[in-house]
C-alpha cells in the first residue's frame, strides 16, 4: 500500500510541476521546496533540539502559534521550525515577526528527500495541525521515537479515514502519533470509532489566539475617524457575493458605515470601480479630504481584519457562499459582535456552536443574508441579545493549550 501511496506523492509532485508554469502561487511552493533542505542545513546542526510545528496554512498556523509560543517558554534551549504546504501560510508568516528558527516549505513526502531532511536535527517534539498528515514524514520520526502530536485535531465523516479503502491511512495514523487533542467532542468520537484510542478533547487553541488578539488590541486612529459615532459593518475576507450584500445593504440603509477587507487584495480596483464615489481606500484616507458620500472604507493592506471587528456593530465573514469555505468567525465574535455568512461551513465546527448560542446566522443566498443584516441595524435590542451571546461563547471556552501542555510534556 505504501507504493501506491509513494506513487500518488509522485502525481502530486508531477502535478504541482506542470501548474506552476501556470499559477503563481503554486510555483511559489515548488520552487520553495527546492530551498528548505538548504535552509535547515544553514541554521541546524544534528545536535540541535528542536520543537517542530508544521501546518498547513494561515489558519492552522494559528490554531497551533498558543501551543508553540508556550512550548518555547517552557524550553527555550529548544530550536523551534515551522513548516507549511501552502504559499499563503507560508508567505503571510515568514515575512513577519515570529518566534521560528527557521521557516521554510515541508518537502515533497517522499522516501529519501523526507529522511535526509529531518536527519539534519534532533527533533524533541513534531506536532501538526488539525488534519494535515504526511506518511512517510510520520513514519520516519516514529523511527526516531520522536512524540507526534495532532493539535486542534478535526475529524468529520467525509474523510478518507471513513472509507473502505482507509484503513491504510488509519494504520498509519495508529502507529506513528502518540496522541491527538481533538477540537470537539464529535471528532473525538469519530476517531474513536476506527481504533485511534490515543486521543483526549482538548478544545481548539483558536480561542486563546483572539482572545490574546483583543487584550492587545491598539487603535487605529484612521479607522476611529472614520466610523466616528455612525453605525458599522465590518465586512471580513470578502468575496463577490458580500460584496453584493454590501450594495443591497446601502441602498437600503443611509447611515451605516462599511469597513471593507477584501479576501484578494487584486481585486481591489474592481471593488473601487463598483462602488465609485461611495468608496475610499484605506490608504488614500485622509479626515480632511473626506467627503460626505465617503460610507464605504476598503482595507486594501494585510494585518489589520482581527483589530477592524473592534469597530464593528455587526460583522459579514466571508467565503461562505461558495466552495471556497469560510473565514474565521471568531476574530470577529471575541469583540462582542454578531457574525453572519454563508452556509457553506462543514469544515469549521464553531460556526455550528456559534449560531446554536445565537450569536451568529448563517444563509443560503445573499438576499436572506441582506434582510437580516438591514433587521439586525433597525432593531437593537435584537443586536444586543446576538452580540452577548458571541461574547459569552468564546469566553466561556477551554484554556486548550494548557491542556495540550500537560499531556504533551507529562
């Protein structure tokens, strides 16, 4: 079975080769491979302890940042590494402060290049996050004796784990991780269900992030000039489809104001264009050049999402209503605000907890979206009532990684 598996990592590796001569973004992750040998031959010896995180995207990479920023206060001595498959992890992390040693793209999951990779450090503790799972990665630090961990791990039914032809993978999963910290109470139970009995609820280590977001919230003195004292709507990682919600909104509602983060930053003429004099742009903002028909501020930088719900009466997540799936909920309810979107959310358990506390909505289409949106500014109390709940949902969570912690390191 491991041929055949070694033989879909050669497909992948294939496939990424031929797309970059097409896509940027791919390129960017198949010529990065090529350097991460490099980069841990520059800054680790094979004596060199190391704490090894290794995450898929943006998003795990920040389910897994409370877990690794304490395990380096717990042994400094250690050398951290992080890894990442995805470019827009990769690229929105390296290029900020962080605590890693070195950042770098986890090579294609092949035999030969795997092992020569982690053999250049000793690796005192590799944990990945939520469902990313290399094999041949696995199996060669098991080897090692080195402890696995998954954190914020999330199983749901449609993985392949659930299928005839999963046991494999399962096996794989038995043998070579000392444990998993599952997110909810379901994925515990799936994994439960296929003999993974090395697993514990831990809760998800998201909470923390933004709770941790908002105690260090600063103001932003442009954005506090622009809202002043109007209504607001903080519209987050937007796609077209809020977008439209946003123009129905205005047309029908005089007085609010929309903050506006695009999800693409490419697309920011296009959004300019499509609300003309309604719109500025964050850094064309100047209160003394502002204008009365200015209602629409478009965030055309990146950073700044988790600190803009701070504004917010009421916030619009983006990504879902469509396949693309949908953005993180929770920076925006830690400030106390209603959250609505799409309903294309399988993957983000939390949405589900979220709108059975009644502090979030989700829709079908953009005109169910549109009348609550208008019914949530026309009628406070039903505003309040929302935006307690979100407040009370993420305070009332589990302290996840100290959880985490005490298994890991007992």
């Amino acid at each position: 079975m491991f041929k055949l598996y070694d033989f879909s990592i050669s497909l992948l590796v294939f496939g990424m080769k031929i797309a970059s001569l097409f896509h940027e973004k791919t390129k960017k992750g198949y010529l990065g491979r090529k350097e991460s040998l490099t980069k841990v031959k520059k800054e680790f010896s094979p004596e060199d302890r190391v704490i090894w995180m290794h995450a898929a995207s943006l998003g795990e990479y920040e389910q897994g940042l409370p877990v690794l920023e304490k395990l380096k206060i717990r042994h400094p001595e250690y050398k951290i590494l992080i890894t990442f498959f995805s470019p827009s992890g990769y690229e929105n992390v390296v290029r900020k402060k962080n605590i890693a040693d070195v950042i770098c793209y986890l090579p294609f999951d092949k035999r030969k290049g795997i092992k020569e990779f982690c053999n250049q450090f000793a690796t005192e503790i590799f944990f990945t996050v939520k469902y990313d799972y290399w094999y041949r990665l696995l199996q060669n630090l098991a080897a090692k004796n080195t402890p696995v961990y998954v954190v914020s791990a999330l199983f749901y039914k449609e993985q392949s784990f659930f299928r005839f032809w999963g046991k494999f993978f399962v096996n794989r999963l038995k043998e070579n991780v000392t444990l998993f910290f599952h997110q909810t109470k379901t994925s515990l139970n799936l994994a439960k269900s296929i003999g993974l009995e090395q697993s514990i609820l831990a809760g998800d280590t998201r909470f923390e992030r933004v709770k941790k977001n908002k105690e260090n919230f600063t103001e932003i003195n442009e954005i506090k000039e622009f809202v002043q004292d109007f209504p607001v709507l903080v519209v987050g990682s937007s796609w077209e489809a809020e977008e439209n919600i946003v123009k129905k909104f205005i047309d029908k509602n005089s007085e609010a104001r929309i903050i506006l983060a695009p999800h693409d930053l490419k697309r920011v003429p296009q959004i300019k264009n499509r609300f003309q004099d309604a719109a500025v742009l964050f850094s064309q903002f100047s209160l003394s050049e502002m204008q009365k028909t200015d209602r629409i501020l478009i965030v055309d930088n990146i950073g700044m999402l988790s600190k803009l719900y701070h504004y917010a009466h009421v916030a619009l997540v983006g990504g879902g209503f469509h396949q693309a799936g949908l953005h993180n909920i929770l920076e925006a309810a830690v400030y106390g605000v209603p959250v609505l979107f799409g309903n294309h959310y399988k993957k983000n358990p939390e949405a589900d907890e979220l709108i059975a506390q009644n502090g979030a909505k989700s829709f079908s289409n953009e005109e169910e979206a549109t009348t609550f949106l208008l019914q949530l500014f026309q009628e406070p109390e039903m505003q309040r009532k929302m935006s307690e709940n979100a407040a009370q949902f993420i305070q009332k969570q589990p302290n996840a990684s100290e959880i985490i912690l005490e298994n890991m390191l007992n």
